[in-house]
C-alpha cells in the first residue's frame, strides 16, 4: 500500500496515506487520554510541557519564567519540558 507521493513536486499523501495518517492520530489521542486517566487514578503529574518564547527569555537567570520552572520541576518531577526560540510570527501562528 502507498502512502504517500514524493518527489521534485513535493510530498502529498495517497487517499490510503490521508487515512491511515486519520487513524494514527484517534489512536495516539485515544492512547494519551487513557495514560492521563491511569495518571489522574494515581495521583501524580505526569506529561508533556511544551514552551515556545522569544529572545531567548528562558535561559535569563532572572526571569520569573524560569524561577517558576524550577518550582515545577521539583513539584511534579515527572513532567518533561520542550523549550523553542523562535520568532513572534512563528510562536503567534494562524
């Protein structure tokens, strides 16, 4: 089965790859909702953070970012953190 076209034209996915890329994502939603409920049963924090800023704010000493990251980081130890640089437009999105 063929999901996808690629090439100097670029990339699209076949009607099949468009399905199965559909199912994909129900399945890892469905899979994230179940492990957050198996969380919530225990009792813990547990997941994913994802923080996007600018002009490098994050790794200013100073900033009260940063302070309040390290406070989490010690309550809730098992949470893992994504950090992104990036421009306005690209933090801003659609």
């Amino acid at each position: 089965m063929r999901l996808c076209d690629r090439g100097r034209g670029g990339f699209q996915l076949t009607p099949q790859g468009e399905a199965v890329y559909k199912e994909a994502k129900i399945a890892l939603t469905s899979f994230n909702s179940f492990s957050e409920t198996l969380t919530e049963l225990k009792g813990e924090l547990i997941g994913q953070v994802s923080i996007g800023s600018i002009d490098n704010l994050l790794s200013y000493q100073p900033s009260p970012i940063t302070q309040a990251l390290q406070y989490a980081k010690g309550y809730a130890p098992n949470i893992r953190y994504t950090f992104f640089n990036l421009t306005y437009i690209s933090l801003k999105g659609d």
